[in-house]
C-alpha cells in the first residue's frame, strides 16, 4: 500500500527539482530523492491539497497535482513535526493546503496570470489588485521555493469547534489582508491567532515571508 501510494504522489512530483541528497536517501524505495510523504511523517496533519481542485485562484487544477497529497524533504517534515506536536498540546492540528510543488505547476501560473482575460476567481482571491500587477507586486514568479520542498502552506484548524482558527484572511488572498504584518480590520483574536502560527513555525526552523 505505501508503494502505491508513492507512486500516486511521485505523479505529482514528476522530476523532484531538488538538489542533491545523500546517497542513502536517494537509494532508499521508501525515500525517493530525500522526500517522504507529509502524513507519514506526521499523521495527524489534514491536508487540502487547494491546487489539486478547483477551487484555487486559477480556477482549475494545477498541472503536476496528479494526488492530493503533500511532499516535503525528510528534514522540512520532520521539523513540521515539531509544530505539529506543539500545536496539538493546545487543541490544534496543522491543516494543509500545499508543500512540494512542481515546476510545472509555477509554470501554469504564469501562463494564466499573463493571459488578462482569464478573471474567473478575481473576486475570491484577488479583488484589490489589478492582475496586470501580479508579478510586479510579488505575487506570482517564475521560481517558487516550494520546488525545493521545504516550504509549505498551512493554517490551524481548532479540535473544540472543529473548525479552522479564524486568521482573519484565506489562503491565497491577494493582498496586504495576507502580509503577517496587517493590522487593518483584523481583531486582536485574529491577530493574536496569525502570531501563534508564525512564533511556533519560527521557533522549529521555519522562516516567513513578509506577503503571507
């Protein structure tokens, strides 16, 4: 069964954009080229694989997304890990919209946000900026660290109310709403909220961006 479903997510994957590992790793069937599967490593983790639907601000599934299921490298998972079990001690688990991605898929961003009459998801995900404006603004590039797969998309989704913690935004938003610095319109909660996520991912290793 786990080799089915490597093979599942490796469809994803495609070419692993990555530089090189250890000989061990890249040898090993369980760990191709230094990836594991994200739930392998942390089985609690729900994941959303937005890119895998439809329901992302392309308006179709992302080419490269065969599975929704996440990758990561060994160590990026292991330190999610971590968050994970940190999270958890305060009734959370991490919920997952998007780790490894393929460079095909960074490059079906870029065709559709060069083709300006294609709008279809401007009022969910970017309704204050002008689409002729993405690259410029930093939202879409023709490189994405998410290739390397140690970068992952991720909120907190609360075991109480069985809902996603309220931070305020939704993933993907095109705006200043995103930066962790925004501080227009937002409750103390939903402040308080983003700054929780963003100390324990620090605290493990991981570095943030000042746009999401």
């Amino acid at each position: 069964m786990k080799f089915l479903k490597w093979i599942a997510c490796l469809l994803t994957a495609m070419i692993l954009t990555i530089a090189p590992v250890s000989a061990e790793r890249s040898n090993s069937p369980d760990d191709p080229a230094g990836f594991v599967l994200l739930s392998d490593v942390v089985p609690d983790i729900i994941q959303e694989i937005r890119y895998f639907s439809t329901y992302n601000f392309v308006g179709d599934r992302i080419d490269g997304y065969q599975a929704p299921c996440a990758l990561m490298t060994i160590e990026a998972a292991e330190a999610l890990k971590k968050v994970s079990d940190e999270v958890k001690s305060q009734g959370y688990r991490l919920k997952i919209y998007d780790a490894y991605r393929p460079q095909m898929a960074v490059d079906h961003f870029v065709r559709w946000a060069e083709d300006l009459n294609d709008s279809r998801m401007k009022s969910y995900f970017y309704p204050k900026v002008d689409k002729t404006k993405l690259f410029d603004e930093g939202y879409i590039d023709a490189k994405s660290g998410h290739s390397r797969g140690s970068t992952v998309d991720l909120t907190l989704f609360d075991m109480k109310t069985g809902k996603e913690v309220d931070m305020g935004g939704t993933f993907d938003y095109f705006g200043e709403l995103s930066h962790p610095d925004f501080k227009g319109k937002l409750t103390k909660k939903q402040i308080k909220n983003r700054q929780y996520l963003r100390d324990v991912m620090i605290k493990h290793g991981f570095k943030p961006l000042a746009t999401e």
